[in-house]
C-alpha cells in the first residue's frame, strides 16, 4: 500500500516507513505502510546503507588523493633525474687577465657638470689624453703598472674632476664648540674661523696657511688635528716624519721602481672625495735628517706653496694634479730642529699646557670622542652614564693618550660586566715602570678636597 500523503490514520498493525531509495518504478521519498514488524528492519537497513555510501567516498577520496601524490612524486624523481643526467654547471669565470681588464674600462667623452660647491683638482682633458694612451700606447713596459693607472684614471674621472670643498653649513657653531673643549688651541682655532669666514664672504674656497703646532708632548697637539678634521668633515691623513720615506708618502715613489706607490696626496684628492682634507705633518721636527744627508722635510716645500701645490705631481702616476686646497698641520717639540726655509712657510702657534679647567675640559672631550669611536650606535650610546666629576678630574692629569686608554679600558670594563655607568677603578691605568706621582691638585674633589692622581710618564 502506498500513500503520497502521510495518512491521518495508521492501519492496525502497520507502522510508517519513509522510502528514500526503491525499485525504478516507485516514486522517491513516499511513506509505505508495512507491517509493524519490519519497520525497525527496513531503518536498520537504510543506516547500513548510508554508512557503507559514506564508506565508499571515503575510499574513493582516499584513492584519488593517493594518486595526486604519487604523480608529484613521479614528477619530481624525474625532474632530479634530468638534473642529476645533466653535466654540473660551471661558475663563470672571467678569462680576462687583470691587464685586459683594464684596458676594457672607459671614462665619459664629454666633461661631466661641476656640482655645487666643488674645485676641479686635475685638467680633464689632460687625464682623457692619458687615459687613452695608456690603452693605446702605454710608455711603460710594466703592465701592472699600466693596469692600475687604468683603473686609478677610470675611477678618477667617473664623475669628473670635481672634488667638493669640506665646509659645513654650522662651522662657527662646531669650531666654537671645539675651542670650548680644547681652550689651550683658542688661538688656533681663531685662524680657521678667519679663514673660513674670509671664504663665505667671498665666495671661493677657504685658504688655510700650513699650521705648525709647538710644545711639550702630551699637550693634546694630535689629538686637536684629529677634532679639527672631524670639526671641518673632511678626511684625515697622518704622515710620520720619524722616517726617511716621508716624500714617497705623499707623492708617490718614483715610477722605474719595481714597488711603485701612488702617495697619499692622490689617494686623498684624485681617488678620494674631498678637495681639502686635512693632512697631519706628525713630528716634523724629526725630518731634518735622512740617509746620505736627504732631508725628508725639504720635499715639503713645494706642497707648502699654494702657487706650486695646484700643479703637485705624483711620481709613481706621473700626473700632476692640484693639492693646494689641502689644510696642513704640522707639530713638533723643538722647532730649533726645523729648517727656516720649511719654518717660514708655517703659521706658528706654541701650544701651552692646559689648566686644571682645559685639562677637564680635553678630558671630557677625549672621552666623548673614544666613546663614539667605539659605540657607533647612538641607540647604544647614549645608555652609557657620564663619568663623575671625579672620575673626569682623574682623567685631567694624564696625557692625552693616555686618557684614550684609560677610557678605552673603562667601556670595555663596563661593557663586560653589563653596565651603562662606570665604577673609579675602570679608568685605572696600569703601572709600568717609571711611573710617579704628579702633585696633589686641588679643585677636583669638591670642597677642598686633594686627590692623590698617579700619571704615566711616556
């Protein structure tokens, strides 16, 4: 019996039975009255037949998925066999000697515009001529030597020959701070303020006659030349005179020699960025006297006259090109050992030693100075404590390298325990022979107090 309507009365002993699958010609989803005793028979079969159904897909999705990757996995067995078949690819390796290199390099045909601010330090087209016969004709058989004037003109005259002139927009403010903090260089300080204030007025670079800083050792005349470049924001170069290559330094050795080196006046100029570093004269008076009665110091005459500096040649390149825009500073203990010749070419300046407020004062700032040398960082710097009143004052009576030192010891002392401030014994110096006792200053301990202070003779 069948009923598309579920009927308002069940027969006796019948029950209901919702068919959801059937024979092709019943219809889907009808109501069966069957008798009672099959009813729960008839659902029991129906669950089996859904849980096999959900079964069946399972395994077919299963199935399906297994194939899916066994296929990748055939794809990639196959990729890295094809790999693996294929001979190891070489790096590419440049078959051009160091030589043919060089002769590959070029330099722009036309003069490339002078930025702002900037001096041309060698003659263009003087450098494009030599360029071209060094690829074309070298004089020289070395070809070393060859290659790298190739490379030194290429780099030199990428942009051009323009250099820029060091002079920052906040000069009087940063060399009025550096006088502050090294007061015994006032003077000195005043001649750069002239001459930088004479260049805003008119408009050229700035003209600094050659300076020669006398006095005792350890009165901080290395330690001033260093702020000065970094005051200015130029390059530094320091040239010992306590040897008899002080010549070759500068302007290179002579070019038939078999280890010719350009000079540090090229690598500053020609290579380098600035037209006017500074360049550090370092105990001049002991360049008198060389071997075979040569005087390193008389090679500096010609560098210390602005008229014979624009056309200073450099012997290993042999190339002239134009040093007289460089910001000379000699030093020296006893200018009796200077010449007059090299002497009068100098702006003298006797250096005395600080008192107790320059000397806190040079402390201070020899201290800020190693701090950012060695914590770059400003995030990390500036957790760092300022060291007291005393621990400055213990600094004031020592020379200037030796405050380096001590200071130096003292952050890495702090660093290794994890601190940002510094305990007294950080900035102990270790005692060495020949260590005495300078007198007791007074002044530095607050109300009277006398500090027993323990300097290093160097």
């Amino acid at each position: 019996m069948v009923s598309k309507k579920k009927p308002n009365r069940i027969p006796p002993g019948y029950g209901v039975h919702r068919n959801a699958i059937g024979p092709e010609d019943l219809p889907r989803d009808v109501h069966l009255f069957v008798p009672a005793t099959l009813v729960e028979q008839l659902e029991l079969e129906a669950l089996e037949r859904e849980r096999l159904a959900c079964e069946e897909a399972i395994r077919a999705r299963t199935a399906a998925d297994a194939a899916y990757k066994a296929r990748r996995l055939a794809e990639e067995e196959r990729i890295k066999a094809e790999n693996a078949a294929k001979p190891p690819a070489t790096p590419a390796r440049s078959t051009l000697t160091p030589f043919q290199a060089a002769q590959a390099l070029t330099v722009p045909e036309e003069l490339p515009p002078a930025p702002p601010g900037t001096v041309a330090v060698f003659e263009w087209e003087a450098a494009r001529e030599r360029f071209h016969s060094l690829k074309n004709a070298p004089a020289s058989g070395d070809k070393d030597v060859v290659a790298r004037d190739l490379r030194h003109f290429a780099k030199a005259m990428a942009d051009g020959p323009w250099r820029a002139v060091a002079r920052p927009i906040a000069w009087r403010e940063h060399l009025e701070q550096l006088a502050l903090d090294m007061p015994n260089f006032a003077p000195v300080v005043d001649a750069v303020r002239r001459a930088f204030a004479l260049a805003d007025l008119t408009g050229r670079p700035p003209v600094l006659p050659p300076l020669l800083l006398l006095g005792a050792p350890g009165v901080g005349k290395t330690h001033f030349t260093h702020r000065l470049a970094q005051t200015l924001q130029t390059t530094i170069h320091r040239q010992a005179f306590d040897n008899p290559q002080s010549n070759s330094g500068l302007r290179g050795s002579e070019r038939h020699w078999g280890n010719t080196a350009v000079g540090a006046l090229w690598e500053l100029i020609v290579l380098g960025t600035k037209a006017n570093p500074v360049v550090l004269l370092d105990e001049i008076d002991k360049g008198e006297q060389g071997g075979n009665n040569y005087r390193p110091v008389d090679a500096l005459l010609t560098l210390l006259e602005p008229v014979t500096a624009s056309k200073v040649k450099d012997m290993s390149v042999d190339f002239e090109f134009d040093a007289s825009h460089v910001i000379y500073v000699a030093t020296a203990n006893d200018a009796r050992r200077i010449s007059a010749p090299v002497r009068s070419r100098f702006l003298e300046f006797f250096i005395e030693e600080p008192d107790i407020d320059g000397r806190l004062a040079l402390a201070h700032s020899i201290f800020q100075a190693t701090l950012e040398h060695l914590v770059p960082v400003e995030s990390v710097r500036v957790e760092f404590a300022r060291p007291t009143d005393l621990q400055i004052c213990r600094l004031a009576w020592l020379t200037p390298r030796q405050i380096r030192m001590a200071c130096e010891r003292a952050l890495g002392a702090a660093a290794y325990e994890g601190r940002r401030h510094f305990e007294d014994s950080d900035f102990d110096v270790p005692a060495v022979a020949g260590a005495a006792t300078s007198p007791k200053p007074k002044g530095c301990g607050g109300d009277g107090d006398e500090i027993s202070v323990f300097v290093v003779r160097s």
